[in-house]
C-alpha cells in the first residue's frame, strides 16, 4: 500500500466515524499529493459540506466534475454544493448530468425535485418527488418534499397525505411535522396547526421559519402562555443572523425596526438572493408611455383589492400603460371581474414559474415593477430577485423593508416613513401626501336594516370594536381594552371570530382580568357589503399595536365609525395614524396607552363628544383627501414619474418627496 492509499484509508476511517477535523486534513493531504484522486475531492468535499463550508467546497468538486466526467457521484454533490450556495440554475445543471449518468438514483430525483422547488417550478419538483418514490418508496424525507411542493400549489389535502406517509416512515421527521402544520394553518386549523409545530419544534427548535411559525399561529390562537420568554428566544435567534422567523410574522410581534431589517435581510439572503444576472435591459429606449407592472397574488375578494381597486381605473392612460402579473386564483368573484377588466393587460401567471413570469415582465419591457405582497401569503419575491424591471418598488401589502438589494423604493408617506426610519430600511423613501393607502369609492355598504339584537349587541350601551386579525391582539392591547370596559360601565367589545380556541382564550383571559367574558361578543366573517354595514352598530372602534389595522381601519372610517389608535414606532403601527390625518381626525391618534385608554374612556362616556366626531367623520368622508381616489391617483403617478425620470436621467434611487 502506498503512502497516499494509507492516508486516504485513515482519512476515510475518520470521516465514518464523523472525526471531521481529522478526515478533512488528511483528504487534504491527499489531494496535494494526488491532484487527480477523484475520490478524495469527492470525499473532502462532503466533509466540508458537513460542516457546511460551501464554498471551499465548490473549489473541489469543481476539478473532480473538470477530471472524471463520467461520476455521477460527483455532478450530485456538486448539485448539493451549488443549492446551498443559491445557485439553483447551476445546481439544475449538475443534477441533469448526475442523473443523464445515472438516473435509477432516487436521491438524484429528489435533489432535483427539490431545487425545482426552489425555482418556483412546482410541477416539475412534484414529477421528480413521484419519481424518486417510485424507485424508492421508503424514503420519509422526499414524502416530506412532495408535501412541500403540493402546498405550493395548494392542494392542502394532498400535501397532509404526503405528510402523513412521511411520518409513517419517520415519525420524528421535524420537517415533515413543520410542513403538515403549514398545510393545516393554510386550512384555517389552527389548533391542529399549532399542534404540528409544536411537535416539529420539540425536535428540533432551530429548524428554518418554524419558531415564527410556532409563535405567530399562538397569536392568532390568542394564546399568551410564555410569550415573553419565547419572543426572547425568537428574537436573539433573529438578532443572531437566523431566518427563524418570516418578516411578516415578525411585525406583529415586535415593534423594533431594526429586528424587521435584521429578520428580513435573513429571510433574504436564505431564500431569495439576487440572480447572478439581472433580465431588465438597460438599453431600451423609452416608450410612448410608461409601463407601469403591478404583481400580486390578490387580484381577488380580498383586504388588498378592496384597497386599490379604483386605483387602477383612474390611472391616466395618455401617461401609463398598465399591466397586472396575476399570480393568485381567479375566484370567479366580481372583484376578479372588475380588476382583471381595469388593467390594459391581465395576465394569469399562477401556473407559471418564476424565471418565466420573470422574463414575461423582461419581455414586456416593463419600466416600473410594483411588489403588491412583500412578505406576505404567496409572495413570488424570486420574480423581483431576477431584476426583469429595471425600477422596482415595495406597496401596500407589506409595512416594512424588504431589505432586498433589487428593491428600489418603499412608498409611504410622512407619518409611516420618517428621516429617523431611513437607517432600518434598504429602499429608498417615496413620500406621498396625506396618505400612502389607496382607497376605493366605490366600496358598497349594504342597507338591510341590521339591529344590535340581530348581532347580539346590548342594545343601550356602549359598543367597542376591533375587527383587526387576532394575531395583532397582543397581552398588553387586551389588558387595556379590559380596563377600558371595566371603567365603562355596561359596555361590550366586538371582535372578529376568528375559531373557537381563539374566542374560548380570549374570554379566559377577560375573566382573569376580572371582567365578565359575557361583555365579549364575536362577529362571524361575512360578505365585505354587510360587513362595512355592521359597523354602523359600534360607537368606537379600538386599534391594536404593534401592528395597527391597515384595510380594517380604512373600512371602519369609510363605514363612519371613528378609529382610536396609538401611533407605534414602525410603518405598521402608525398606518391608522396615517388614516386618521388624512381623513381630518388627528385627535383620535394617542400618544401613549395612558393616553389611548383615557381617551377611549372620556369618548364612551361623553356622548355629545363622541357624536361630534361622527358626525365630523360623515362630513370629511366626502371631502378629505383619505377617500379621495384621483387626487391620490395623481399623486402616485407623480411618484412614478420621478422614479421614471431619475432612472433615463442615469441616476441611482434616491428618496422622492411627492409634493401635495
């Protein structure tokens, strides 16, 4: 035996018995002294993959693929190599030879099944997770990826199968518990959901999102128990560079801007970094008029579209041409109907994957991209991360940073973006006047005589409400609104039945706060028309922070109940304070819980004060610029327009101040 078959034997003993430190400098030793030991690249490059050094990794691996073309061996690792390292088209690359060499490897299949996923291309990653079973039936971890993929595109119940069968396999698969729990949240079964976390979570508590996830589905179950030792843990997690919490999650739980930027710029970096070559060109010249893009996955009955419907109607269409990147179901509703019809170009890309919803926008020559999600349900954040729009902007659906380097603007205005905001955010500041949030004139409020008795509402007394998710109801919120009623005698508070667990938590918690659970009345979910109507039989509604009510206190202003909030320290929690000035009711936005709870009270028991400010909100209803659809409209496009002309004028973003 020679020198260096001796040092690869030992090299080898202590890989298999995980002496990484050894292993690796003794495969060292052997590729100095045999550059062209495929086997020993092979291996050093699964030791430094073991302790996840990708990057030395690639060099390796890179000359044994250049050496012996013929390894599928080596072609899979170096697939592995470049999906750690966010190379999912490189890595596309290695597997199609691995298996073109040999393609009877099931793990080969699954490997590539799973970067297929990475890329959006969900259909291709279900094909090849079906094809990996099939020459291996007993492997739980690709059941566990064919459940991922099948979330993906949203058929839960088969996702829950996969996941079942997965756990059949390996009843402690953290994975595939995390992901039975997403199929089950996306299922609106939240106490099953969490149940699946909170498995996932005792077996392995670090794994991807799955503390955020854990954490957030607790909130909307309104279940307190622990949370402050567990927002710590989360948020030392976060604060030391781990994507364990999704970005939106995260807003409702904290109001530090600097976690949100911390958090997302995680998110970022592990999910969806920059494509290693933008598709917008940069030589196209300019075009008649400008192509404006919005993306979304809620051209639907939904929070969003209520929003911006008119927005899109009114857009001047001598100055913009108009398309809408539908990444969402068509769910036949009206509002499908009318947005789909307000567009100059629909186009339905929810079966599409990313790079080539990507390449439609490049192809198009779209100047302006505007991201409708952010960080929330569906979000396609991999389309932006090709650059196909050579401007590109976060709004509306997501009240934070990005902190995504080909994310170029934020739109807000003066009060949820500050100069003092500016070191917390990647994009750069676009500053409307009045107010960042679109409104729709055209919202229907129904008129079918509705009673208190009919929503079992005391029909004499005073009636809070808040119809925010319960996920935004955080402890201290409540012990306030519990103060607030107990100081007020005979009132009720009105919230949104969200699930049982959630209503049953709730009323646990006002009977610890000494206040009867009786004064907790829940009003199911209902058809937008008779839900603006309801409002109408509440006399204040009550804001929640961290995260403020977005669409729900635009709703309760355009039904004419008056909103009280207290102005947070981040774009979400200053959003009804936003509102609230710009429909001329700045004196409903407290400074301080003492201040909130004090006015609250004084309104409540102070009629004539409270009637004045109704009938105050009836009248600026149709003058104040909240509600005014084309004055905002010109507004936004004289937004656009700046970003247009400092883009053709060759200069980088820059923070835009839109005049009134």
């Amino acid at each position: 035996m020679t020198a260096v078959a001796k040092i690869f034997r030992d090299a080898l003993a202590a890989l298999n018995s995980r002496n990484l430190a050894r292993a690796e400098r003794l495969f060292d030793r052997v590729v100095k002294a045999d550059p062209a030991n495929v086997a020993a690249l092979n291996l050093l490059t699964v030791v430094l993959m073991a302790t996840e050094r990708f990057a030395e990794a690639e060099r390796h691996i890179e000359k044994a693929t250049a050496i012996n073309q013929a390894s599928y061996a080596s072609f899979y690792n170096y697939g592995i190599v470049s999906k750690h390292l966010n190379k999912p088209r490189q890595a596309l690359e290695k597997f199609n030879k691995a298996l073109a060499l040999n393609p009877k490897d099931a793990a080969i299949w699954n490997s590539r099944g799973a970067t297929y996923n990475d890329l959006g291309e969900h259909d291709h990653a279900i094909a090849d997770f079906n094809e990996a079973i099939l020459r291996n039936p007993t492997c739980a971890e690709t059941y566990a990826n064919l459940g991922n993929a099948l979330l993906v595109v949203r058929r839960c119940p088969d996702a829950i199968a996969a996941y079942d069968k997965a756990l059949s396999l390996k009843p402690q698969l953290a994975e595939a518990h995390f992901g039975r729990g997403n199929a089950l949240y996306d299922l609106n079964r939240y106490d099953e959901a969490f149940g699946a976390y909170d498995k996932a979570f005792s077996i392995d508590p670090c794994l991807g999102d799955l503390a955020g996830a854990r954490l957030h589905t607790k909130m909307k179950l309104c279940d307190w128990k622990g949370l402050v030792a567990e927002l710590a843990h989360l948020t030392e997690s976060i604060r030391s560079g781990h994507a364990s919490c999704g970005p939106f999650a995260l807003l409702s739980l904290t109001d530090s801007s600097d976690d949100h930027l911390t958090c997302a710029q995680a998110w970022i970096t592990k999910r969806y970094p920059a494509a290693s070559a933008p598709m917008s060109s940069s030589v196209t010249g300019p075009h008649d008029k400008i192509r404006l893009g919005y993306v979304s996955t809620d051209f639907r009955e939904h929070a969003t579209a209520h929003l911006i419907a008119e927005l899109f109607e009114v857009h001047d269409r001598a100055r913009f041409e108009i398309f809408a990147y539908s990444l969402g179901r068509d769910d036949k509703s009206n509002m499908h109907a009318r947005l789909s019809a307000s567009f100059d170009h629909f186009l339905s890309c929810e079966d599409r994957a990313d790079v080539e919803i990507a390449r439609m926008i490049a192809d198009a020559e779209i100047d302006i991209l505007v991201d409708l999600n952010g960080f929330t349900k569906g979000a396609r954040t991999n389309v932006f991360a090709h650059r196909p729009a050579p401007i590109q902007v976060n709004y509306l659906g997501y009240a934070g940073t990005m902190a995504a380097p080909y994310i170029d603007y934020i739109i807000g205005d003066a009060i949820t973006l500050t100069n003092a905001d500016q070191a917390a955010y990647s994009e750069k500041f676009v500053t409307l006047p009045h107010c960042y949030q679109p409104n729709d004139r055209k919202r229907l409020i129904a008129d079918d005589g509705i009673t208190r008795r009919d929503w079992g509402l005391p029909e004499d007394q005073i009636v809070f409400c808040c119809f925010n998710n319960s996920y935004k109801i955080l402890p201290a919120t409540f012990t306030c609104w519990m103060r607030i009623l107990t100081a007020v005698e005979g009132s009720a508070l009105w919230l949104l039945a969200d699930n049982q667990t959630t209503m049953q938590n709730l009323r646990k918690e006002a009977e610890a706060r000494q206040v009867d659970p009786s004064r907790l009345i829940f009003a199911e979910r209902i058809k937008p028309a008779k839900h603006l109507a309801r409002h109408r039989l509440a006399d204040l509604f009550l804001d929640t922070l961290p995260y403020n009510g977005h669409t729900t206190a635009s709703d309760a202003l355009w039904a004419g109940l008056p909103v009280l909030t207290q102005s947070g320290k981040t774009f979400a929690g200053r959003v009804a304070a936003s509102l609230l000035s710009a429909v001329g009711l700045p004196k409903l936005i407290a400074q301080t819980t003492e201040e909130y709870e004090r006015l609250a009270i004084h309104l409540a028991t102070c009629p004539d004060r409270l009637a004045g400010i109704k009938s105050e909100l009836a009248q600026n209803r149709a003058t104040a610029p909240l509600f005014d659809t084309a004055l905002f409209g010109k507004h936004i496009e004289a937004a656009y327009q700046l970003m247009y002309d400092r883009y053709r004028a060759g200069l980088a973003p820059d923070h835009i101040c839109v005049p009134a």
